[in-house]
C-alpha cells in the first residue's frame, strides 16, 4: 500500500508538471487559478491511472 501512495504521489508530480508546461506554452491567457486547478486534476488523474490501470496492462504484457 505504502508503494502505491508513493508512486500515486511522484506520478502526480511529474504528470501535473509536464502539462502545466504544456498548458504554459501553448495555453492563450488561463487565468492562474483555472490553471492550477486544470494541472492539479489533469496529474490526479493521470496519476490514478498510472497506479491502477497501466501498472495491470504491463503485468499482462509480460505474461505473454
């Protein structure tokens, strides 16, 4: 339990950091409030999906 908070944690991190900037270059004048929250819930999510659902694809993959 205590490697997926962490992994659910560094995946937040690092999801939430390349899109906020991806949103900052390519973004057209977010207000900063609807930018922190649109890269806050766009890395959670990426992040759940990282812990959940891509970790059982790969462990199908390799069974293979």
């Amino acid at each position: 339990m205590k490697s997926k908070a962490v992994h659910l944690l560094v995946a937040l991190v690092i999801y939430g950091f390349f899109y906020g900037i991806i949103l900052y270059y390519f973004g057209e004048g977010i207000p900063t409030q609807i930018f922190w929250s649109q890269v806050f819930i766009f890395g959670f999510l990426m992040a759940l999906a990282e812990v959940f659902v891509f970790d059982k694809i790969r462990k199908r993959r390799k069974k293979k």
